[in-house]
C-alpha cells in the first residue's frame, strides 16, 4: 500500500484553518476559512477522486478529531457525499498516545512503534493510505522516509501568517513532478513522487546560455 499526503495549502505554504473561521485559531490565527471560497467544480471533483481511491485513511489527533467532528456521524447523509461516505466507510488510522476509544468507526488507534507499525500497513494492505492534512504527522513521515507521494493543492492566495507545511528548518527531499493541473479559480494541483536528496554544490548554467 502506497502512502499518499494531499495537503492544500497557500502560494506562501499555509495550511492552518483552511476550512472555516474557527478550525483552527491555535497560535492566535484569525485568517481561517480561506479555501471555500476559491473551490471551483474541478477541485471539488478532485477531491471526490482523491478520497474514492483512498484504501483507507492515516491521521494525526486533532485532524481526526476535526474531520470526526464535521465529517463523521453527525452529518446528516454521509452517503450522499463521495467524501463523508469514504471517510465514514473505510479503515481510519489514527497516530495518538492518549486516544483510547474513539466513536468515529471504522478507526484503529496507533500508538508506539509508529514507524514499525506504518510500515506493516504499507507492506500488507494493497491500495492508497491517504492522509489529509496532519501537519505534524506529515512531517514526522517525511522525516522518516515514509511517504511515498505528495500532493499538494496550492491555492492562489497568500495567507500571511500560520503553520505552513515546510518548517525553516528540516530534512530535504528531491521531487519528481508526476502531474500538474490547473483550476479555472487558478488552484495548481501538483503530484510528486520523492526522488531522493537534492544536489548540491553544482553551479547553475549562465541564464545567457538557456
């Protein structure tokens, strides 16, 4: 089972509180809800496509708890919804230390070994372990070599202040650009396999001789 991040985030790397004004205000954020307003027929039938295809789900806590909150049994047909119906019918993994019982099911509790466990799911199952969002835990798998393709939505705003995918510091990764589409609201979908380091140490050919 390959794993798979889609994350959507701004031109300046933010990700926090896409969904509505108050998802997220952790760090004093005031800018949320961001995304709603630029999401256009295409993005819309990406995302159908993106969790149809989902075997099953991988998250942090407080991203499970959110889409648990606005995705899960509370909402009045899930199964009208290519969305909810997948989040509410497939496997949910859910990398925490002090969830115990979780009400949102199909949902399996890792806590741990991550990596080691993680990594039994990617070498039993068949299919696309999808996780959405979970900033920390997104960088924690990239940190440790575990992702295997990254997709990133980038919308065509400039947020300006809030957690951004990418800290100031971190590991480094070359990307090989596996696809890339644009939205008639300007939303750039970009698909990535990683393709080990980066190099360094070349210089760049005279812009007069490209």
């Amino acid at each position: 089972m390959e794993l798979k991040v889609t994350m959507n985030i701004s031109v300046d790397g933010v990700m926090q509180g896409l969904g509505g004004p108050d998802e997220d205000r952790r760090g004093g954020f005031e800018r949320g809800g961001w995304a709603g307003p630029l999401l256009d027929p295409e993005s819309r039938h990406y995302l159908n496509e993106v969790y149809g295809n989902a075997t099953a789900f991988l998250f942090g806590k407080w991203t499970y708890e959110v889409f648990a909150g606005s995705w899960g049994s509370g909402m009045a047909d899930p199964a009208g919804d290519p969305v909810a119906a997948a989040l509410n019918g497939r496997p949910k993994y859910v990398v925490s230390s002090t969830l115990s019982d979780p009400e949102w099911e199909p949902t399996t509790v890792l806590t741990g070994d991550i990596g080691s466990q993680i990594m039994k799911l990617k070498e039993d199952g068949e299919g696309e372990l999808v996780v959405p969002g979970s900033l920390s835990l997104v960088r924690w798998l990239l940190a440790n070599d575990l992702v295997d393709q990254l997709d990133l939505t980038v919308y065509p705003v400039v947020i300006g202040q809030g957690k951004r995918l990418f800290p100031e510091s971190g590991p480094d990764h070359k990307l090989q650009l596996l696809d890339s589409s644009a939205t008639s609201r300007g939303l750039v979908i970009q698909k990535y396999r990683f393709a080990g380091r980066p190099e360094y140490g070349v210089a760049a050919e005279s812009w007069a001789n490209t």
